[in-house]
C-alpha cells in the first residue's frame, strides 16, 4: 500500500507517514516503485510456494532494509522512516508467524 501511495500521489503519503522532511516528487516515486517491486518478488514467494527457499533471503533483506530506514531516521530525524521500518517488521512478523504455523501443520518429515 505504501508503494502505491508513493508512487501515486507521493506527497500525500508523505503526510500520512508523518514526514517532516522535503522531498522530490521524482525520488519519492522511485521508492514507490522499489517498494512495489519487493512486494511483487514477496507475493510470487509466497503465492507459488517458494517460501522454504526464500525464507532466509527474505528475512535477511528485510532485515538490512530496517537497519537503513533506522540509520536514515538518525541522519534526518523524520518520523517517516520509523513508520517505514514499522510496516517492515510488520511484514517480516507475518512472515515467521505463517512460516512456523505452516511448518506445524506438516509436522515432522
């Protein structure tokens, strides 16, 4: 949703996600399209049942991509980037919490 919304009317979502900073339109809407694109790469995972296989690569990027929205929120002191790392972690939750409720349910090997 946050990729949509930066890539659509990005300075609206720079309001919704608190942003104290100024930004270019053009930049805000190139963090859109990369937010899309991982979310694209994210659904195929999970949606063609790869997820055993990404499972660590995924956990990994999301990982370094909250370790940057946090050192990007020291540099400018703009509430955004917490709120970006939030929806992160969000994700990053569901995953482990479908991933183990989902290896439950096979049980052992």
């Amino acid at each position: 949703m946050g990729g949509l919304m930066f890539l659509w009317v990005p300075q609206t979502a720079l309001k919704i996600f608190q942003s104290s900073g100024q930004y270019d339109d053009i930049m805000i809407r190139v963090v859109g399209l990369m937010m899309l694109g991982l979310a694209i790469v994210v659904i195929q995972v999970i949606r063609l049942n790869l997820i055993q296989e990404f499972y660590p690569t995924t956990l990994i990027l999301r990982m370094f991509l909250t370790a940057g929205m946090i050192g990007l929120y020291f540099y400018t002191r703009d509430i955004m980037f917490l709120i970006i790392s939030g929806i992160i972690v969000l994700g990053m939750l569901m995953t482990v919490y479908f991933y183990l409720r989902e290896e439950r349910s096979q049980g052992p090997v």
